[in-house]
C-alpha cells in the first residue's frame, strides 16, 4: 500500500488531537452522540467505540459513557440501541415514534453488545481503577447477553436480529429477502431526515425505509413484548454481526468475571452454545459466513464485513483468510461491507458497499489475534484512508472518498485506539 502518504508525526499529532476534539466535541454530558445532526443522541454500539477514544485520554469518562448506556436498560435485560436522552426535533423516528416505556425515553430494538467486550478492555486499560466500575457492570452486562439467548435465538442456535437496525448494518443486502414479505402499504406518511443531512445516495432508500418504519409501528402495536413480537414475525434474519460479536462479549465476561471473582456460573455453558450455533451461520455452498432468513431459510449469499467477524469471536477460520484477501484485492481501501465482485456492490451506498473504521477494526484485531498477518495490512488501510479523508462516517472502499457523517465519533475513537497508534 501507499505508505508515503501515511502521516508523519507531525501530521500523527495533529489527527490524534483532532481524533480527540471530535470526541469532546460530540459529548453531550456522560454520553456522546455519533455525529450531531445526523445522530443526535446515544446510539448504543457507537458509544461502546466512543468509550475506546476516551480510554486513550479520560478512563473515567470511558467508563461513564458505558455506565450511561446502562442507564437505559430494560428489565427485560435488552439495551435499548438509541437512548433519547434529551428532545431533539432534528431527528426521525424520534420517541414518540418507537412508544416505549424503558427507564430512559428509548428504541425498542437492541444493537451488536460490543460493550461487554470494551467494558473488559477499559478494565485491562487500569485494572485497578477499573475493577470496581466493572464489577457494578457485571450483572446487567449478563443480563443483556442472556436477554439476546432468550429472545434472539433461534432453532439452530444462531443469534437473530428483527430488525436491520438492530444489526447496525441498515441496508446491507443480508435483510433484501426478509424484507421483500413485507408489504408496506399501510405504514402512512412520514418525513424523513437523514437524506437532509446526507446524500440520499448514501443512505437506504425509501423501499428500504418504508419496511423500518412498518417493522417499527408493528411491534409498537404490540406494546414491544418479547413474546408478542415473537409470533409470526415476519422479520427474523440470523446474523453474523450479532452472534460473533455476542460470543466475543461472552467470552470477554467470562474471562474477566473469573480474574476478578465474580459470579460466573453458567457463563461458559452459554459460551459453547453461542459456539455451536456459529456453524448454522456457514453457509456450505459459498464457503463463508452468511446470514439467512430464519422464516424460509434463504441464505443471503452475501460476503460482508460482518462475515469476517469470526476471529473477533475467537473462531479459527483459516478458510475465511482467502476470502478477505480476494476482498482486499478487489478494493484498497479497507474491508468493504460488501465484496466489490457481488452484484449487489454500491461503493457509496451505507452497508452496500463502503468501508467503515470501526468493522475493520474489529476484523483486523481478530485476524491478528489468529495470527494472521492481513490483520495487520488492514489496520494499515484503515490508517491510511482516515488519514487521508477525515473522521469521517464511512469511505468508498475503491477511491477512499469520504462518505456520509462528518466529524464521527467511533471514527476518531478506532483512530486513536487502534488504525492510528504507531506499529
Ligand atoms: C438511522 O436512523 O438511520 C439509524 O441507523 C437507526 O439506528
């Protein structure tokens, strides 16, 4: 790679701060929004990234922003996966739309619990500082991962999602056939506000978003009960996003709870489980990780960033090794969400296609980790293209160009964390 227009350190100094204004400059008091405009309040995995950022320059304040993601949990154990924390007309679907009656105005749906991963990161950061904040964590970071065996599994023992944002991949083609049953007649007008910040051609389109706002409506009718939504629901996608990085947040528990003696019963048999049922999500005729459509069965056939997740859940996976290289062969600039060489490939279009900081950082640091060395060549590309566009939301995977949200949070955070540490 162009390792020439990689930052000197002059130019090194400068992002750091940079990566570390944007930080400051998105917190709104405990917890820190992923752009403001676009995402004006707590957004749940992004806070998880964000309380990383931090963790290079505020250990409390990282703690703080997961212990006010928790302030947001429901008895049912869910962490909701937008936490409405102060009024803002500047957004839709805003609390009035979701109806829900969780400790904090909220979303009804959750996100990839990458906080229980980062919540022992902030911990082996300063065990002893940390040791006491991570312990009044503990029990409602396993209810979180217990709520998901509950309500989120499904026959074959694959973690489900039942809504694309609650994957965090909004349009990735993973939810095209699960969302083409659904017929969207009846949703009514809304206005949207996304594409008023955004390009519209980088953001989902109004087929995708009729289909998340009637997803939204239906399980407000029913009062967002576990159980209620659970029948019939048209909406039931496995996905790898979801399980690995739940079975990482569960082995990072366990691993934890265990050094700092806390109750860790049963944690492991969960662990196998989640182990288990990551061999539903292989799918044997593409020879990758892939989600399906748990109602039908229909495999998405799509190689996405989220495929490359096993290593981060601590699966071997050699075979996965080739594919990443044929994808970082077809495009320069980091992990695209989807293989340029799928049809479906829209190099600018939010999970269709762009690279995003933060799922190559969960890539690379899991390839690394199994020894691989292209783990290491993707810190180096994402170091590379934030260098040279920005903080930025997402990039094109083929030209590096800057996509959708600027000045965004878990892009600075995986900045100072990871793709822009010295190595
Ligand atoms: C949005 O509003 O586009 C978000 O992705 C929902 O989480």
């Amino acid at each position: 790679m162009m390792t020439d227009t990689l930052p000197t350190d002059a130019a090194q100094s400068d992002r750091n701060e940079a990566a570390r204004a944007i930080l400051i400059a998105n917190d709104r008091g405990g917890y820190t929004v992923p752009t403001a405009g676009l995402y004006p309040y707590q957004w749940n995995w992004d806070s998880a990234f964000a309380s990383l950022g931090f963790a290079e320059f505020d250990i409390s304040r990282a703690w703080q922003e997961i212990e006010t993601l928790f302030s947001g949990q429901w008895d049912s154990g869910m962490v909701p996966h937008i936490l409405f924390h102060k009024p803002d007309p500047g957004y839709f679907p805003g609390p009035d739309v979701w109806g829900c009656a969780g400790p904090i105005p909220s979303s009804g749906i959750t996100q990839p619990p990458v906080a229980l991963s980062f919540a022992t990161r902030l911990l082996r950061a300063d065990p002893e500082f940390g040791k006491d904040r991570f312990a009044a964590l503990f029990s409602k970071m396993r209810a979180w991962g217990e709520w998901f065996l509950k309500w989120r599994r499904d026959e074959k023992g694959a973690i489900f999602v039942v809504h694309p944002w609650e994957s965090g991949r909004d349009n990735a083609p993973d939810w095209d056939d699960a969302m083409s049953g659904i017929d969207p007649q009846d949703v009514g007008f809304y206005e949207r506000r996304d594409t008023q910040h955004v390009d519209a051609s980088m953001r989902p389109t109004k087929y995708d978003y009729d289909r998340y706002i009637w997803l939204v409506q239906r399980a407000k009718r029913l009062g967002w009960d576990d159980a209620a939504m659970a029948e019939d629901n048209p909406f039931r996608v496995a996905d790898p996003t979801m399980h690995f990085i739940l079975l990482r947040g569960m082995r990072d528990l366990l691993a934890a709870g265990e050094e700092l003696g806390l109750d860790t019963d049963g944690l492991a048999g969960q662990i196998a489980e989640l182990e288990a049922g990551a061999e539903s999500l292989w799918n044997p005729g593409m020879g990758f990780y892939d989600s399906y459509n748990c109602n039908n069965g229909i495999w998405s056939n799509a190689l996405t960033n989220a495929s490359f997740l096993c290593w981060f859940a601590g699966l071997s996976s050699p075979h996965m090794e080739t594919h990443l290289q044929r994808v970082l062969d077809a495009a320069p600039y980091g992990v695209p969400s989807l293989a340029p060489f799928d049809p479906r490939f829209d190099a600018k279009r939010y999970w269709r296609g762009p690279t995003w900081g933060m799922m190559n950082m969960m890539i690379g640091e899991g390839a690394t980790e199994q020894g691989f060395a292209l783990g290491e060549e993707v810190r180096k590309r994402t170091r590379e293209v934030i260098s040279k566009y920005g903080f930025v939301e997402y990039f094109d995977p083929m030209t590096g160009e800057a996509a959708g949200g600027k000045a965004f949070t878990w892009t600075a955070a995986v900045w100072l964390a990871w793709a822009g540490k010295e190595g």
